[in-house]
C-alpha cells in the first residue's frame, strides 16, 4: 500500500512529461467548471425549504409555528419560506450564513435540540443568536420584501404607521427591534432585561 502510495506521489510531483501544459490547463478549466456547478447546486438545494425541515427538530418545532402567521399563509399569496428569512441573498452574504449555520449541523449530530423539550430549553438562546446577527445585517433578510421607501403609511394602523415613520427619520432601529416573535412563538421573555 505504502509503495502504491508512493509511486502516485512520485507521478503527481514530477513535470508532465506526457501532456501539454494547454491540455492541463483545459483539464484544470473544465475541472473549475465541474466542481463550481456541483458547488452550486448543492448551495442551492440546501437553499430550500424542504432542505431545511428534513430534519424533524425544524419541522415539529419552528415550522409548525410559521404555519399560522401571515408569512405563511396570507391574503396576498406572497409566502416567505425558511431561507427568505434565514438566508441572505447576496452570494458573499449566503456564503457566510452557510459557514455559520454548519454549526447547526453539529448540533443536529450531537441531538442538542432533538426532542420538545430540548428546544424549549434552548428557545431563548437560540432566538437572541438570530435576533443578534438580524440586528447586526440591519435585518437584511426582512428587507429583501420590506422596505420603509415603499410602505405607505397611510396604509398602515395608526401605531405602525408612527412606528415606522419614526423608524424611517431617526434610522435607529431596525425590523428585528420591534418584530420579534414575528413568525415564531417568543421565547420565555421573562429572564430577557428590558422586555416590556
């Protein structure tokens, strides 16, 4: 084993003395290509919805919960899906949501979250890490479809319309401020300082 191994070292070190450098240079151009379409198609199909309730921790929890908000099922027929919300769309900004969400797979693995009540435990962790990295991006995924230069205040209930008009002039605060709990039951709020 030790001498085959040794023998490819030996050939994959050593000039091409058999090929030309443009049919490497092809072979390496056509490997880029091959490589970059399988990348891109599994980003994308972990990208889905069905991806993301694959696994029965999402489905049986969170999922359930967005079934009933306006999200999900609304007047409109516009429904935002799990990464609508979760993932950003720019390519540099899903590309580093992804390198953070591989720590979920950890904990899928490891079974942190895998019965009822294991998420219940965690749901208030679990919720302020979404609501710190919303609060960091400006909420960049709400602002995908929300934007406060196309709302119509006169539109909205009085509350939202001060709400967001404010919002708007003092650019202070962003979706995830006010909008927690939005498409998912919140958390037990009681340990959280400040929450009215």
């Amino acid at each position: 084993m030790i001498t085959l191994l040794k023998r490819y070292w030996d050939i994959f070190r050593k000039p091409a003395v058999h090929y030309s450098l443009g049919f490497l240079t092809m072979g390496g151009f056509i490997a880029g290509i091959i490589f970059w379409g399988g990348f891109n198609t599994a980003l994308e199909k972990t990208n889905t919805e069905s991806f993301c309730i694959s696994c029965h921790e999402m489905k049986d929890n969170v999922y359930k919960e967005l079934m009933s908000t306006a999200h999900f099922s609304n007047g409109s027929g516009v429904r935002a899906t799990c990464p609508d919300c979760h993932v950003p769309h720019e390519w540099t900004n899903k590309i580093a949501r992804k390198m953070q969400a591989s720590k979920e797979v950890w904990g899928k693995v490891f079974g942190t979250i895998n019965t009822r009540e294991k998420f219940e435990n965690k749901r208030l962790e679990l919720a302020q890490h979404e609501w710190a990295r919303l609060k960091a991006n400006d909420s960049l995924e709400c602002r995908n479809c929300h934007n406060f230069e196309y709302m119509d205040f006169t539109q909205q209930s009085p509350r939202a319309s001060v709400q967001h008009s404010t919002a708007l002039a003092k650019g202070e605060k962003t979706c995830i401020d006010c909008h927690k709990g939005i498409a998912h039951q919140l958390p037990d709020m009681s340990e959280v300082e400040g929450w009215q």
